[in-house]
C-alpha cells in the first residue's frame, strides 16, 4: 500500500512538472487563411507558441501581454496532457507543427475538438468573452481544457460505448482531464454560465456516481 501510494505521489509530481515547466513566449504571425472544419475559410492571424497556436480575428486589437498568457497557458496544459496520455494527437489540422485554436464564426459547437488529432475551434461569441475574463480578472474558460481532452483522446476502439448504448467515457474523459489540466497549469477557473467555477467543477464530480 505504501509503495503504491509513493508510485502514485511520484507520477503526480513528475505531470505537475510537465505543465510546470516553462514555455517561451507566443510569436505573432501574419494573417493566414483558415480553412474550418466546416469547410468554410477565415482570414485569422496566428499567436505560435511551442505546442499550439492560437488564431484570432485581426480586425480586433490584443494585447500582447494576455495574448501570451493564453498562449503560454495552453501549452502548458498541452504538455500535462502528453505526459499524461504518452503520447500526442495525430497531425490532422495543423500549423507549423503546432495545435490549431482557432477563433471561427461557425463550428460544431461553443468549441469543437478533433479526436484524437490536432484542431480545435471556438466560436466568436465565446471566444471573445475568454479573452475578455482572462484580461480583467486572469480567469479562464473551461473550453479550450475541455477541447484538448478531445484531441488527446486515443482508446476509442477499446474503450468507447457502442451503439445503441450512448458513450459516457470519450466525453468524459474530455470532462475530468478539463479539471486536472486547469489544476496542473494553476489558473483559476471562470464562472460557467453565471455559475462559480468551483461550484461547476463539485456539480460535476458529483455526476460521477452515476454512470
């Protein structure tokens, strides 16, 4: 027992020392043309850091300083999820090498990760009040966490419910590692919907007992 619990101290000390360790700051790109999942194309404009880079309408002013600590956020819950999984998305939606986040008028939903590949989207109408939360009070939307629990999703085939069962385990793996991830990087969470994040987060686990 005490073996495995010193085992179990050690792995949570060596992924809290994934998302702990330090990124380089985000570069602006030039404004590119953005191919959405939906097939229809944006001019967006590119923050590159090590692991993702997160794309933005341009016609909209950022400020550098938030800009990097989105960016720089994001790559560290990115490295906390590879340390986690063992291994990292497929290159499906790619740029540079980096996971896409991009801001879109139209997609799958408030946000939309690929499964088990790289690419994920977030509409306008949420992407901005994030930004916004992140500038005025340095708390985070749950999204982009979430999302990334999908890309680094990879046990579909042995794992996922099939039909006509529905399938409460890829979604909620997304679900769990959204928490951990946002723990391991240490950012405070932003009220979902109205509600405080931390209540959200202690509704949810309670949801637990019931699958």
């Amino acid at each position: 027992m005490r073996r495995a619990f010193w085992l179990c101290t050690c792995c949570v000390a060596l992924l809290q020392a994934f998302a702990d360790t330090a990124v380089a700051a985000p570069v602006e790109l030039p404004p590119i043309s953005y191919r959405a999942f939906d097939g229809h194309t944006e001019t967006l404009a590119p923050w590159q850091g090590e692991k993702v880079s997160v794309l933005v309408q341009p016609t909209k002013t950022r400020d550098p300083a938030v800009m990097t600590k989105l960016v720089t956020t994001l790559d560290r819950a990115y490295n906390y999820y590879a340390a986690s999984t063992g291994r990292e998305p497929a290159p499906d939606h790619s740029l540079n090498g980096r996971d896409p986040i991009a801001e879109v008028s139209s997609t799958c939903g408030a946000g939309c990760g690929r499964l088990g590949a790289t690419g994920i989207e977030i509409l306008t109408a949420y992407f901005e009040p994030m930004y916004e939360q992140i500038a005025k009070d340095d708390l985070y939307d749950q999204i982009p966490f979430y999302e990334l629990g999908r890309n680094f999703w990879f046990w579909s085939g042995q794992l996922a419910f099939k039909a006509p069962d529905q399938d409460p385990v890829t979604t909620g793996f997304a679900v769990w590692m959204r928490f951990e991830s946002m723990a391991a990087v240490g950012v405070s969470g932003a009220p979902f919907n109205g509600t405080p994040f931390a209540t959200f987060a202690s509704t949810v686990a309670g949801l637990a007992g019931k699958y």
